[in-house]
C-alpha cells in the first residue's frame, strides 16, 4: 500500500540483501537508524491510531493520515516535493498527539521520532547546517539504542554498518560533522578492538533517482556522472586512476599507505587528504545498474 514509505528497501535489490542478511544470521540484529522518511507519515499515523487509549485519540491519528493522503496525492499530481506532511506539521500539532497519547509510551515513542524528523525536514531550507545537525545526533541515539539493547542480549558487539559516504568514514565529514563512522572508530578503539571503513563508489553507469514526484519514469535509469557526484568526497583521483587502467574489473585501493606520505596525498587535494584518513580502502566499480523497483520488471 505504501511502496515510497521506506526509502532504499523501495528497491529490489536492497530488499534481496536485506533479506539474506537475516537469513543468513537469524539471530543477529536488523536496525534503522535514520530519522523517519518524509513519504513515511501515511503509514506511521495509521499505526498510531492502532495504539490509541481511547476513540477519540484513535480518530486525531486518522486524521492526520487522511491529511497526508491529500497532501501526497497533491505532491504527485503537481510534481512538488514540498508537498509532504512533514514538512508542514507545527510543535502544536505534536503537542495535541502526545497529550491525546498520555499513558501510551510506545506511541509516545513513535509521536517523539516523527516530530524530531518533522523539524530535521522542516529546517533542510531555513537552517540546513542544524538540520543535519539534528539528524546526525539522532542517528547516533538510534544506534547506540540498538546495541544497548542487543549486548543486554548478550549478542556479539561486532557491527556492519552500510549507509552513504557522508555518515560512516572517520573524523569530519563533508558537511563538518563528526557523524555515525567516528562514533564507530571512537566506540571500537575505546574497547580495545578495531573498525574498517570501506568505501564502494561507482566510476559511471546508471542510477535510479526515481520518486514519486519525479516528472517522468526516465529517472529511473538515470545517466550516472561519477565526477560530479563523487567530487564532495575527495574521490576523483581514483576514479581518475581507475579510468587510467581501463580496467572492466572492481578495482581496490588501499589508502592507509598514504598516510605516511604527505605530499603525495596533498597532490590529490584538500577533500582527497581528508578521504585518506576517513576511509581504509575504496572500491571502484566501472559501471554501476540502476536499482530496481518491486514494481517495475527485472532488467
């Protein structure tokens, strides 16, 4: 019924990997740690009407997912993402759910992470840098939340994060945070163990953009221009030497030798010395295909 609501897993192919990762190990942990997604809000206050002490609360959150369905069915029809609910819900708003939901600390749960994720979408154009201050933080409680919970299970510390270049290297990202991957190295060398941060990057190829807003369906196999996507992180030297090969296979670059070697990694520029010390090694991949949807057919 929501086939936006849950950003990535929209795809087939994240789906598929999700999948075998929990059939593979059925007894390790599956966590989201991202703010909830901004298409989200339909299903999320259909939940939380499940939840309600009483009728009339029940009826609040009916209302506010019957308000997103409008709102969604405008943002497809006109072509505007500002469209979203949770770009336009107030403190107010939230305040009326929580009072409504006294007594229910799983929906107080669930109303706290969609207005912390309303603000973080609400402040994306008038204060971009505590937006993504917000959601870094936010990131950080959600993961230490989950393994809090599963080492009081007892369960393996061991963790595989897969996320965006920003969130998991070492040290400052592009946006000057200190974001989930130095909380990682920081938590593993704080315990005497370990964290290896690999980068994978696409050197060209397609790219499926595609959203629900999205003016046509070529978004989905969009032209990918690795230079210009990949410059924010320093990784147009490699792509220069992958390019340099003319290599069909995956290629893998160690980094940590540059480390001791200044002037060479200076010689890639500021955002490549930066991803030197971020990263251990990065893959590059010569042609990437776009993703699939479960709606559309396996190409």
């Amino acid at each position: 019924r929501y086939p936006t609501a849950i950003p990535y897993f929209t795809w087939r192919e994240d789906g598929d990997l999700a999948a075998t990762a929990v059939a593979s190990q059925p007894n390790d942990t599956l966590c989201g740690v991202d703010q909830e997604f901004i298409l989200s809000g339909r299903p999320l206050f259909r939940r939380l009407s499940t939840m309600a002490p009483d009728a009339s609360a029940a009826k609040l959150a009916r209302r506010f997912a019957t308000r997103d369905d409008a709102l969604y069915a405008e943002m497809v029809g006109q072509r505007n993402p500002d469209a979203a609910l949770l770009t336009r819900l107030e403190p107010r708003e939230f305040d009326a759910l929580r009072q409504a939901f006294a007594g229910r600390d799983d929906a107080q749960a669930l109303i706290s992470d969609i207005a912390a994720s309303a603000e973080i979408y609400r402040l994306q154009s008038s204060d971009p840098v505590r937006s993504n201050t917000l959601r870094s933080a936010l990131m950080k409680r959600n993961f230490m939340r989950c393994l809090s919970r599963v080492q009081a299970d007892g369960s393996t510390s061991r963790v595989l994060f897969r996320m965006g270049a920003f969130h998991v290297g070492r040290g400052r990202n592009p946006l000057g945070l200190f974001d989930l991957g130095n909380l990682a190295s920081e938590l593993a060398q704080s315990r005497g163990s370990t964290s290896l941060h690999l980068l994978v990057i696409a050197a060209g190829g397609r790219v499926n953009r595609w959203f629900p807003f999205a003016p046509d369906d070529a978004a989905k196999h969009a032209a990918y221009n690795a230079a210009e996507e990949l410059g924010a992180v320093g990784a147009r030297p490699l792509l220069e030497a992958a390019d340099a090969t003319a290599s069909t296979s995956w290629l893998l670059f160690p980094l940590s030798p540059l480390r001791t070697q200044p002037a060479l990694r200076r010689s890639g520029g500021e955002l490549f010395d930066h991803l030197v010390f971020g990263y251990d090694a990065v893959i590059v991949v010569p042609e990437a295909q776009a993703a699939t949807l479960y709606d559309d057919p396996v190409r």
